[in-house]
C-alpha cells in the first residue's frame, strides 16, 4: 500500500502532502497526487493565503483554492487550510494599513470567518507562525496594534464560521524542545484557560539532513500533555547539493526518526509532506545550493527517504 495506507493502519489519520496550483498541469505529478493510497490529505502551499483570497478588503477570489479543495475532495482526501493569519504572503492593504484596534479587529474576524466558512468541515492552521525563535512573539502588523489578542480573536472567529473545523496554530523551530515550544505552550495553556477555542498545535519540520533536533516524540508528548492534537504539518529534510548516496542514506534515517516520534504518540494525528517531490519544491529558491528535500526526486522516482517513512510508520 501507500504511505497513506500504511498510515491509517498503523493508528494515524493520515499521511498527506502539500500542492500548489502551477503543478497541477504536470500530469505525472497529479497521477500520484490523486492517488489516495498515497496521500489522504492535501494542503494547498499558497492559494488560501490572504493575498490571493482578499486582494483587497471585502473582495475574497477563491478560485485557486476551490481547485485544490475540489481535488482533494474528488479524490476523498482530507483539505488542511493554510492559513488565516500570518505575517508573511499579505496584501499591503493589509500590512501597510495602519489600522486601530477596532478596524484591525474586524478586518481578521472578517477573513478568517469567510475563509474557514467558505471551506467547512475542514483542518485549518488559523494562526500561522506567531513566535520568534527566541520565544518572544513576533513583531507583525497584528501583535503591534492587538498584541496577543489577535490569536484569540482569529480562533474564536473560526470557530463561530465553522464549530466542525479543527483548529490550528503551527509554527516551525517548535519541533524539539527549547525557547520557542516552551513560548507555543504557554500560549496554548493561556488559550484553554481563557476557554479560546483551540485544537491542534502544527510542527512544520523544516529540518537539514544530520541536524534533527533531539527529544521530537518528548516534544510533541509535552504538547498533547495539555490537552491538543499534534500534526508534523510541513515535513522536508534539506541538504546542500550534489545529493549523494551519503546524504539519501542519512535523510532516509532523518525522515524515519521524525515519523516514529509521530507514530509513537497517539495525539499525534499525521503527517504532511511540504510537497512530495524535489521538481516543486520551495527550498532551491529559498537556500541557495540547497535542495532535494522531498522523498520523491525530480523525476519523480521514490528516494530511499520513502522507505525511512515507511520504516518510521511501522515503528
Ligand atoms: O505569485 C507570484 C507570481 O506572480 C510571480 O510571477 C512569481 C515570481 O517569483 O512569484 C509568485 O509568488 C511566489 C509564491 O510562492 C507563489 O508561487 C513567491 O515569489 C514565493 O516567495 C512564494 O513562496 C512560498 C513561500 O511560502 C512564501 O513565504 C512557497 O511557495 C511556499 O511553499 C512557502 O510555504 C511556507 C508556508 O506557507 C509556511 N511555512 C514555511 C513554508 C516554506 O517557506
């Protein structure tokens, strides 16, 4: 079976991975998207982001994101939202607004309830990215005029759109333990005490081959300790290029440690791919000299990282 299969077998809900609309053309890429022994679940790399879904306020344009949900739906793989709220990927409007409390304040509820209204039953990462990697929060348009308000304000509207939706906050750097998860617990144990809806934490995984973090399943146990789900939301494992075997024997080991820590924990819900191919992945044009991230290569034929993930399942 597929990873996704193998997944479900093995106590998690699924196994997925992120796509983003220009790939969609490719139609070997597609083949095995839609295939839904692979994946049960999809999460759309840019088209729900604020600047393609309110270019300008009050417009929404989801015709990007309706194709990723309506291929995910066809295929009865399950829809992650990505995302409400995130300082990154914002329409001036919205950063360069200079809005008061009040304003900045209707401006989120508006999009998140729209958003997650507009994409019911669903997952969705409401806040994206809240923290620097010190633990202190990031200084964005939202925590400068609303501080910390903004993450109650944006659940509570997701919530209100859409009671069936799980809801997320998912941050990266949070995956081991250290300043940053300490920073992601406090809040989420403020959020349950003031009784804000909140669901799920999401650890994207974006790590370099040899430089995991230690204590991962420790990690994401001090997470469910408190009372949320946890999902590895963006997995891929860089290195510099060339690729070797070296490297794929050891990224193979890397994507194996990752998924065990997943696999052992059962608030750990699944596991999503940032992309399952090297062809579109976001890390070339982010790291330079750095790449072949994905557990498919650019021909996209399975690296031995696929069988780590299946090793990593079955733990
Ligand atoms: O839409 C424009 C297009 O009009 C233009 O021609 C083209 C030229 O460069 O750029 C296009 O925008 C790009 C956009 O992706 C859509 O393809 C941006 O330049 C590019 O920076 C943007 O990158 C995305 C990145 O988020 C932006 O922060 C990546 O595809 C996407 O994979 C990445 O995803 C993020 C998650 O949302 C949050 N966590 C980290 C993760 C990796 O950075």
């Amino acid at each position: 079976g597929g990873l996704h299969t193998i997944a479900k077998a093995n106590g998690k809900l699924y196994f997925g991975s992120a796509t983003d609309n220009p790939e969609l053309s490719d139609t070997p890429y597609v083949a095995i998207l839609d295939d839904n022994t692979m994946f049960g679940q999809i999460t759309p790399g840019n088209s729900m982001k604020w600047d393609a879904t309110e270019p300008s306020r009050g417009t929404f344009t989801f015709s990007g994101g309706d194709v990723i949900a309506n291929l995910a739906k066809q295929n009865g793989q399950l829809l992650r939202g990505h995302n409400c709220v995130w300082y990154s990927q914002l329409p001036s409007w919205v950063s360069s607004g200079n809005f008061d409390a009040a304003t900045l304040t209707s401006i989120i509820q508006t999009h998140c309830s729209t958003l997650v209204g507009h994409y019911k039953g669903q997952i969705w990462d409401v806040v994206n990215e809240p923290f620097n990697d010190d633990g202190t929060y990031r200084q964005d348009v939202f925590y400068n005029t609303l501080n910390t308000n903004y993450i109650s304000i944006a659940l509570q509207a997701a919530r209100a759109a859409d009671p069936d939706a799980k809801l997320y906050i998912n941050d990266y750097n949070v995956e081991g333990p250290g300043a940053k998860s300490t920073a992601l617990q406090n809040l989420v144990k403020q959020l349950k005490a003031d009784n804000v809806p909140i669901d799920g934490v999401g650890l994207q995984g974006h790590f370099i081959v040899g430089e995991l973090p230690g204590n991962i399943q420790q990690n994401i146990e001090a997470f469910t300790a408190l009372g949320v789900e946890v999902a590895i939301t963006e997995l891929d494992i860089r290195m510099t290029l060339p690729s070797t075997p070296t490297l794929l024997a050891q990224q193979q080991k890397d994507y194996q440690t990752v998924i065990t820590a997943c696999k052992n924990v059962e608030g750990c819900v699944g596991v999503t791919i940032w992309d399952y191919t090297d062809k579109y992945s976001w890390v070339p044009q982010t790291f330079s000299g750095q790449g072949a991230a994905c557990p498919w290569d650019a021909n996209l034929a399975k690296k031995p990282a696929y069988d780590g993930i299946v090793a990593g399942l079955q733990a």
